[in-house]
C-alpha cells in the first residue's frame, strides 16, 4: 500500500463575475451529463472523460505558443506546465484503458465528443482564455469528486481492487503491490494539481491575486514517458 498524496478536498472556487458563473454553469451541466451515462462506473467514465481531460492541456499550450511567438515575449512557463497536464491525462487514460475496456458504443461516444470539445475549447480560448481555464478548473475539482466516489466503491467492496496496471506502477512509480485504489490516490492528486493551477492561471488572466495556499503537491512521474507506454 502506498502512501497517500495530500489532497485539499475542500478547494472550490466560488464564481465572482460572469465569466465565473458561466464556467461553473457549464461544468455542472457538464456533470450532470456524466452522472446520468455512467452513473456508478467509474472506471468506464474514466476512460470517457481523460480522452476529453487531456485536450485543454493542450489547445492552451499551442495557443499560448502562438501568441509567444508573435509578441515576441517569454511564456513565464506555461507552455511546458499544459504540455505537462495534457500528457498527464493521456497517461489516465493509458492507465484505466487496463482497468475497464471500452465498449464499441463508449469508442464512438470519444469519436464524437472529442471533436465537439476540441472545436468549441479551442474557440473558448481564443475568446477568454481566463474563462477557458476557469472551467478546467471546475472540471477538475469534480474529477476530484468523482475520484473520491471511487475510492469510497473500492473501499467499500462494490468495485474490486484489482492490481495495479504495470503502465501505471512505472509512471508514478509505484511498487509492485500496488492496487487499484493507489493508482487512483495517484490520479486524484494529479487531477487536484491541475485544479489549482488552473484557476491560478484565470485568477492571474483577471488580474486577481493567485492564492498560494491551495497547490497540491505534484506526485513523481517516470521521466521517460515512452517506457510507460
């Protein structure tokens, strides 16, 4: 068994203008959409949402790229922190796609999804890009929620914990007893970290102060990314 990451649950941003309310409005809608699929398979909405997680990550790390490139200016390491993130979450899925198999229908629901969301956060972004990362930020306070339903089902017995994949004990580098609720423990630390850096990036987009006091630590990851996969 390893040992926990620290994870703050009781992080929540509350909306204080309209970009806030908009963001926090569509998680929820977006929330409530998931519930109704998926409802008690975890593992299967796992799969579903990394496929959508891990494309914000990178639609801001192009755009901000981009606009680096014509102002000429330096990025203040942003790049490299959604680069991170959006690999982050290709692992996730890597990782449940060993746990819980996709059917056929779930591979066409990603087809679909993927492309709408791909679309319409990429147009977000170069609208308000503080409210495209106001709403990664709420995505990922409920990826926070929902991982810790799912620890509750693995703890109670309801869902079994199995042994941990072997892409996921080398990426997060995990010992050889590892479980699926250490993977899990993982992931939600993951998902906490870039709930924080998120909103840290719209609070400094709206020219508010980022407050320091909510960062998770960032759990240990393989260096060699291609060895995990």
């Amino acid at each position: 068994m390893q040992t926990a990451p620290f994870v703050d649950l009781s992080v929540h941003h509350k909306p204080v203008d309209f970009s806030d309310r908009v963001a926090f409005g569509f998680t929820k809608a977006m929330r409530f959409c998931a519930d109704t699929f998926f409802a008690k398979r975890y593992g299967h909405r796992a799969i579903v949402l990394e496929t959508v997680a891990a494309v914000p990550g990178m639609v801001g790390a192009t755009l901000t790229h981009l606009k680096c490139l014509r102002r000429m200016c330096d990025d203040q390491g942003w790049i490299r922190t959604l680069m991170e993130e959006a690999e982050n979450e290709r692992m996730h899925l890597m990782t449940f796609i060993e746990v819980a198999h996709p059917t056929l229908f779930e591979r066409l629901v990603i087809l679909a999804v993927q492309w709408v969301f791909y679309l319409a956060f990429f147009g977000l972004y170069l609208v308000s890009a503080r409210t495209a990362h106001r709403v990664v930020g709420y995505f990922e306070e409920e990826a926070v929620v929902s991982y810790t339903l799912y620890l509750e089902e693995l703890d109670s017995g309801r869902s079994p914990d199995l042994p941990a994949p072997e892409i996921a004990r080398h990426y997060w580098k995990l010992g050889a007893d590892a479980t699926l609720r250490d993977v899990v423990l993982v992931v939600r630390a993951d998902e906490a970290h870039h709930r924080d850096v998120n909103h840290g990036f719209a609070c400094e987009l709206a020219g508010r102060e980022v407050d320091p006091a909510h960062h998770a630590p960032y759990p240990e990851h393989a260096d060699d990314i291609r060895m995990a996969a």
